[in-house]
C-alpha cells in the first residue's frame, strides 16, 4: 500500500520575503522546549526538524538593499503627470501600499544589521504521521503544530511550508545542506519578491533557535530524559578524544531550574561559526533526542564544548551513520518494500 501522504517535509522561511527581518521567539529562551513538546503533543511515527546556521557576511548585500529602496521610494514619490496635458494628476497608488508605507521600519532595520555580526539559518524537516486518519489530517496542516510562526519581529514573521512527493528533501536533510547565498533574493526584493528558503538573524538573536530547554520548559517535556545539571555553567576543561564523528546524540539532557544568565546567553551568540552546523530535535519511537552536526569533527569539538560551557557536561554519543533508524521504514510506506 502506498502511504506517501503520510510523509511530509517542509522548512520555516519569511512569510512575506522581508530579507531584513530578524524574526525571533518570544520568551527568548523557550523555542526548543516548545517545538519539543508541540511533537509529543501530536505523537507521529517520526520527525525530524533540523535548524542549520552558519555566519555569513551580508552587510554588502544590505547596504546595496538600502539604497534600491530610497531608490523605488523616490520614484513612488514623483507626482504623476498627465502625458497630455503635463499636469500633476496627484500622488501615485503605490504610496498608499506597504511597499511604500512600511519603508522606514525596514530601512531601520538594514542600518541595525549593519552594525550586527550576521547569521544565516535554515530551518528544515520531515514528518510522517501515523497510519490513522486525523493524524494524517494533521500532518498536512505543520503551521498549526509547530510553533515556527510565532516567531517574528516588527517586519515579517516565519511560515512553515509543506511540500509532498519531493524525495531529494530527504537527501538533502540526509546531507545537512542547505542555502547560504541567498544574494539573488536581494536582487529580485524591489520587484517580485520570492520567499528565500533560509532567513538571516543576528549573532545574538541565534540563542532564541540553538538552545537547551530550561527553566518551566522542563516540566511539559516527558520523552526525553532530564538529568541532573551541574551546579553552575562551566567551561569544560578536559580534552574529548580525537574523533572522526561530525554528528552527536543525546536521548539526556540537564534539567536547569532557570534560564542561562546574561553572561551564559551572551556566550551562545558565538555559537555560529563560518562551518555549516545544525540543530536538530528527533522524534521515533515515542521518544525525543537532539543531535548537533558539523561538517567537520574539529568544528563539532568546538561547538559541543560552547554548548556544554553554558549548560553543563551533556551525555552525547556519536552517531556514525547520518541516516536515522525510522528512515528504514519509509521505503514501506511509499510502497516500494514490503514489510
């Protein structure tokens, strides 16, 4: 039987292709904890959502921005003229839209980037529901379970977007990749815009996606193992063995009673570096588990130990094939395997 419609992937982008926008969650620290157990809420066969990021210099790109937009607002400007007459006939229809209307609040948010270390983040994934109808129903409608569209700023906001029957999403989750040129979107923004399949958001803003859940978030997650943490934050000072993985797992996480201080969270803006690494939150077999992927071992020493400098001593292991254990189920349901 050919259950296809039970597989769905899809990826969280800019809603209104406002490449300005910095959208975050609010609270700040609470984004994980949420996207975790919105997936216990719903209990499918299996996802796995991968949040990808990588620092990336588009102060360039947005200064070239700033200027095509005082550009197409001077000519929104100009008075139309009756080719007849040459009389004024009155100010144009496009001053009166939100091209022109929301100009000075994107312009303001340029010139705040400009001054930011930038990061460019992907969110991506996969989802396969279970065999019965509503969960079917409702793997068709992610907008409403994930929490991705809460996530905003005064600009734009995140959309969560499906896509069915596109098999090379699988490789390319499989792979870790994702777009991080996204300079063509600049140049099509002053006229027919197009949602970029990645966002851009400062250094500092990273933490609201790359985050241990802490504090009350602790308590409305139930399939994942809460250990004790240590007793403050620490910088680890032993040296990990040389290894070869570039993918970590851990089915435990530190159970941390409050939010990482100001000191801690301004640490976990240095989490991206100039390497592709990934955030992930798996879902099979009833529980949950978070991996961390570099494209390098060196790279995943690094951020693993940042990580670990803010929340503790965390029990990852090494993970050697980057396929997960539910993926061998979807042959079956596609219908090309037997059971």
């Amino acid at each position: 039987m050919n259950d296809s419609n039970r597989i769905v992937f899809f990826n969280a982008s800019l809603a209104n292709a406002h490449l300005m926008s910095r959208p975050v969650y609010e609270p700040e620290h609470a984004l994980v904890g949420e996207l975790m157990r919105s997936i216990e809420n719903e209990s499918p066969f299996a996802a796995w959502v991968q949040i990808i990021f990588a620092r990336k210099d588009y102060s360039r790109h947005f200064t070239w921005l700033k200027h095509r937009i005082a550009d197409a607002m001077n000519e929104i400007e100009k008075p139309r003229v009756s080719i007849f007459t040459g009389k004024e006939l009155g100010d144009k229809p496009a001053k009166f839209r939100d091209f022109y209307t929301g100009a000075s609040k994107r312009v303001k948010k340029i010139d705040e980037s400009l001054t930011k270390p930038l990061v460019v983040i992907a969110i991506q994934g996969m989802w396969i529901s279970e065999e019965d109808q509503e969960s079917r129903r409702r793997a068709h409608h992610l907008e409403e379970i994930l929490p991705f569209s809460h996530c905003h700023d005064e600009v734009d906001r995140l959309a969560v977007y499906e896509y069915y029957k596109e098999p090379r999403l699988l490789l390319e989750l499989v792979d870790r990749s994702i777009v991080t040129d996204i300079s063509r979107y600049f140049e099509s923004y002053t006229g027919a815009r197009v949602e970029p399949p990645s966002f851009i958001v400062s250094a500092d803003e990273l933490p609201s996606y790359v985050q241990i859940p802490s504090g009350k978030q602790t308590d409305n997650v139930h399939s994942i193992t809460w250990g004790d943490a240590s007793s403050s934050p620490r910088i680890s000072k032993e040296k990990k063995n040389a290894s070869s993985a570039t993918i970590l797992r851990t089915r435990e996480l530190p159970r941390w009673e409050e939010e990482p201080d100001e000191i801690n969270a301004a640490r976990l803006g240095h989490l991206a570096s100039a390497t592709e690494r990934s955030f992930e939150v798996v879902y099979e077999s009833g529980e949950l588990s978070i991996q961390l992927s570099s494209k390098t071992p060196e790279d995943l020493l690094q951020y693993r130990n940042l990580l670990e400098s803010v929340y503790g001593e965390i029990k990852f292991e090494e993970v050697t094939d980057p396929r997960l254990a539910f993926l061998k189920e979807v042959p079956r349901i596609v219908g090309i395997a037997h059971s």
